[in-house]
C-alpha cells in the first residue's frame, strides 16, 4: 500500500468514527420530536423525567387502552418512543419508584408539590384534574414548572 | 450497449426515480382516500349513512361527535381530556385526510375508543363521504 493509501484510509477510518456519535444524536433528536409530535397530539409532552423508566416501558407497552382511550402508534414507532423515554426517564426529584398506574400525579413528589391544592380547585372547569399541567403552569408545555409561573384560574 | 446509449439508461433511470420518490410525497386527499376505501368495498360511500354513524353510540358512551361535536366544521373537545379538536371537515381544517397513514392511525383508535373493534371500510367510507363534503 503506498503511503498516501494509508492516509487516505486512515482519514476515512477517522470519518466514519466520528459519524457515529453524530448519527446517534440524529437519531436521538428525531426520536424526541416523535415523541413531542404524536403524544402532544392529546395532552401536553410530559418531561420524560417525571416518570421512571420502567413505568414509561409499562405505558408505551399499553398504548391501546392509555388511561381509558386506545393511543395506539405502529410498531416501529412506539420502538422509537419506548427507546427514548427508557434512556431519559426517572430521577426526578430524586424519586425512582413507579408510582400507582404509572401516574405522574400519583408520584410521591407530585402529590407533596400540590398537597396545597383544594380538591375543589382539580374539579374546576378550567382546571379539568391534576394531568392537565398546562391549566396553572402555563409555560408547561415548554417543560417549564417554576412556581414562579403558576395562575391558578378560577 | 454503448457508452452513449448507456449513460442515456442511466439519466432516464434517475427520473424515474425521482418521479417514483415524487409520487410518494404528493400530499393524499379525502378524496383519493375515500375512492381507494370504495374500490376496495365495491361500492361508493354513502354520506348520510356516515352522518348516522358519526352521532350514533353504538351501545357505548361515546359517539364520534361526543368529543367532535355533531357539525364536523366545528372544533371539538375530547370528552375525557379536554383537549381541542381541530374540525373534521376539510373545508374547514385543509389539514385533515392529507395522510392515509394518520388517516388508518385514527379510525383505529377512536373506533376502539366508541365502538370497541375497528371500523369496517364499509364505515370509514361512509363516514369520510359525509366528512369531505362538509
């Protein structure tokens, strides 16, 4: 092999290695933007670290009856979802238990977070229950829950 | 072959390519879905029979209009969540239809969801009769 052979295989080689992180951050962006498209579709996307990743492989194995409603996706999606959330699922609040029903309003540091909040204030018509995050944290969508930005509304 | 008649197989080779790639991402319509659901059924859909299923509850709790409302030019709400429907009525939403694969994906789950089983294509083209001449 003629020395400028080996240089050009050598840039190739360093090429190659240095797509593979790339391609996975691709991968892992797309996958994000999948999650964010086909779940806010009906409620907002929960950060992914509000529930550890087992209950998220739990839901995304039960998406035909998701809380009382059929959200199924195909295969190769629901693969790409399932894959994402179990790679950022959990830690939140240092809390990494599934909660009961996989419900991120049933998690510990949730339930301490509102323990405030009046029943009668989940049953407002403008509240519409505790999943409905966007009613007082307005800025949920954009994953943000400071309590700087809650307006319960009346 | 010639080198000249050769590269003349590969220019065409690309077009056809290109054309094949360009089909695939010709936007769908109401319209073209609801004629691949009529060539399938033998028979054309029937919008007043569509309107019928679409307020009917099938001995369920819900009907189609439960969460999207009677008139498919107007928003809806989901019954459970809350969230807002955009309308079902093309000449409303020019969104709506323009991706069988989304199209397939919601028949499923809200006929599981109202009827508990999968509309028949008889049903989705009855219903998507009535819908795309709203």
């Amino acid at each position: 092999m003629k020395p400028n052979h080996i240089v050009i295989g050598a840039w190739f080689v360093l090429g190659a290695l240095a797509g593979i992180p790339w391609a996975a951050n691709a991968a892992t962006a797309a996958a994000q933007t999948r999650y964010v498209q086909e779940c806010s579709a009906c409620h907002i996307a929960y950060p992914p670290k509000m529930l550890p990743a087992e209950s998220w492989k739990h839901l995304l194995g039960g998406l035909n009856q998701h809380f009382g409603n059929d959200a199924s996706l195909d295969a190769a999606t629901t693969r790409e979802i399932s894959d994402w959330l179990m790679a950022h699922g959990g830690g939140f609040r240092n809390d990494r238990e599934r909660p009961p029903e996989d419900r991120i309003t049933r998690s510990a540091w949730f339930v301490r977070q509102h323990g405030e909040i009046r029943p009668t204030v989940w049953r407002r018509a403008a509240v519409h229950g505790p999943s409905n995050c966007a009613a007082c944290h307005r800025e949920a969508s954009d994953g943000h829950f400071s309590e700087d930005d809650v307006h319960i509304p009346k | 072959m010639s080198s000249m008649s050769k590269r003349i197989t590969f220019h065409l080779a690309l077009v056809l390519c290109g054309a094949l790639i360009g089909m695939q991402a010709r936007a769908d319509s109401g319209a073209e879905q609801l004629s691949r659901y009529e060539s399938q059924i033998g028979r054309s859909g029937q919008p007043e029979q569509g309107r019928l299923f679409f307020i009917s509850k099938h001995g369920g709790e819900w009907s189609c209009a439960s969460c999207h409302t009677e008139n498919p030019k107007a928003e809806g709400k989901h019954a459970r969540t809350d969230h807002v429907l955009d309308p079902m009525a093309p000449s409303m939403n020019p969104k709506r239809f323009t991706n069988a694969a989304k199209t397939e994906k919601w028949f499923k789950r809200s006929c599981n969801d109202v009827l508990s089983r999968e509309c028949t294509p008889e049903e989705k083209a009855d219903v998507l009769a009535w819908l795309i001449t709203q």
